[in-house]
C-alpha cells in the first residue's frame, strides 16, 4: 500500500552516505555534520518509533481521548464559548509540544 506522505523517506533525505559514515544536514542552512553508521541507524529507528505507524497511532488516541473527554465535561458542565477556543488551542500546542518530549528524535536545530 502506497503512503501519501512517506516520513521515514523524507527523513532519510537529510543524509548522504560519505566515507566512514554520513553527512547529517538538518537544515538547509546548515553545513553537514559527520555521524557515524551507528548513528545513522539509531537515528532512523527513533524516528520510525515516533514518526510511524505506532506513533501516529499513540498521537490519534491521545487527541481522540481527549476531544472525548471534552464532549462529556462540556455536556456535564455547559461552559461558555470561550472555552471551546482555549480548548482547541490548548490540543494544537499539546500536538506540537506534547509528542516532541523525551521520545521525540532531537536532530540538532
């Protein structure tokens, strides 16, 4: 089955294979830095763990979960309209900040 979007190779993008190991770009600004092999394979299995199937999995249930437990607390309790708002911001910023703690493939910005 073909993936629209195929993180894994689009990571593998950011290396090239050199002499005694891999030249690591992480930004397009910044120069190569050389890693070793070793490296290389620690690196792609921390981003498959996290950017893969279980990964994206794990983020679906935690925001599902979440929205769920929204539904019922707003039933329960009738909140103003604002709080939907705060609510929706307050997933985005768990999404973008929450899934990038210590499990997160830290590449050097």
């Amino acid at each position: 089955m073909t993936q629209m979007f195929d993180s894994k190779s689009a990571f593998e993008k950011q290396f090239t294979r050199v002499d005694g190991g891999f030249l690591f770009y992480p930004s397009c600004k910044s120069g190569g830095k050389l890693i070793t092999t070793e490296e290389y394979a620690d690196l792609l299995a921390d981003w498959e763990r996290v950017a893969g199937h279980k990964g994206r999995r794990k983020a679906l249930g935690v925001i599902g979960g979440a929205a769920f437990l929204w539904v019922l607390l707003s039933e329960a309790f009738s909140p103003p309209d604002c709080t939907y708002t705060a609510f929706t911001v307050a997933v985005a910023l768990g999404a973008e900040r929450g899934f990038c703690g210590r499990n997160c493939v830290r590449i050097g910005y």
